[in-house]
C-alpha cells in the first residue's frame, strides 16, 4: 500500500492501482472507532482528548515518511 495524505490521515490509504481504502491496520481502525464511540457518549472533541490523557490513550499518526506511530492526544 502506498501512503495518500489525506486530512483522516489514520484511516485512509491508496493502494497501487490509486484505489482509496481505510488502512489495514486493525489497531488504527479500533482506536479511530474508540475516538467516535467516546464522542458519542461525551459530545465534545475536547472531552474525547481528555478522556484520552487521562487514561494514557494514544492516537495514531504519520510521519513525514508516511510511517504509523502512536502518539498522546
């Protein structure tokens, strides 16, 4: 798979033939479904980071090579 910036830059890639597809990674489809299940139940996205910093959650992100890591809120 190749890395397309897009501004769900966790969820989505493009792979060879340019097909857009959410990232196979299952950690960082669970942990972007954490973060819309936690907003349903807080309605604030400023809620969703605390509850994030407060238990020691962490959101995935990308480098400027593309790579995944794991980052706080």
């Amino acid at each position: 798979m190749v890395n397309w910036h897009s501004p769900y830059l966790w969820v989505w890639v493009r792979d060879e033939l340019g097909v857009v597809q959410k990232d196979p990674n299952r950690e960082v489809i669970n942990r972007i479904n954490l973060v819309f299940e936690i907003f349903g139940q807080r309605k604030s996205a400023s809620k969703v980071l605390q509850t994030f910093n407060s238990e020691g959650l962490l959101l995935p992100r990308r480098n400027r090579f593309g790579d995944i890591f794991l980052a706080q809120a």
